[in-house]
C-alpha cells in the first residue's frame, strides 16, 4: 500500500476542494487506486478492476478523475509514497505545467 501525500498545503485544500464534489464511488476509486497501483495500466481491456485513467505527463503521472477534473503526482517507489503536486480542471494543469516546465 502507498501512502498519500501533498506537496503543500494549498495542494492538500484543491485536493480536499476536488474529492467534495465527487461521488463516493468516485472517490473510493481513486483512493484505491493511488494507495494499490498508481501506474498506468499498459494492458487495459476494458472490465478491470482499475480502469486506465492513468497516463504518465512529463515525469509526472495524470489521474483523470472527470472529465475536466486532474490529479498530478509522483511516485516514490522506495518510501511506498504517492506524492500529490496538483489536484484541479484541466486548464489550472495547463498553468501548472507551464509554471513549472
């Protein structure tokens, strides 16, 4: 299992933002997914127990969780950790990226 943390606080607030308007299906497959296999899943067909909403962007790895709505992270193999940097629409990820590109 991975642990889940933010890179600042403001990350954690847009996370916690984001998870609010969510359904609890939602919200418990994303969970799932980020704390069991964060990666994308190169073999997708279809019904599996985790959809590949998983792409890897840069370094970084893309949660889609809507169909506007994003989640940015990274992942520390060694320490088992799932590190947030962004949580927000998909044209705050277009700012994030230039920001920080």
């Amino acid at each position: 299992m991975y642990e889940i943390r933010f890179v600042s606080a403001r990350v954690k607030r847009n996370h916690i933002k984001l998870l609010k308007i969510l359904s609890k299906v939602v919200k418990d497959r994303l969970r799932e997914r980020l704390e069991s296999y964060p990666y994308p899943n190169p073999h997708y067909h279809g019904e599996q127990k985790f959809p590949s909403k998983v792409e890897q962007k840069g370094i970084l790895y893309c949660y889609e969780v809507t169909g506007g709505d994003r989640i940015l992270y990274d992942v520390d193999e060694v320490e088992k950790i799932v590190i947030i940097h962004f949580a927000g629409n998909h044209d705050e990820e277009i700012q994030f990226f230039r920001k920080y590109s």
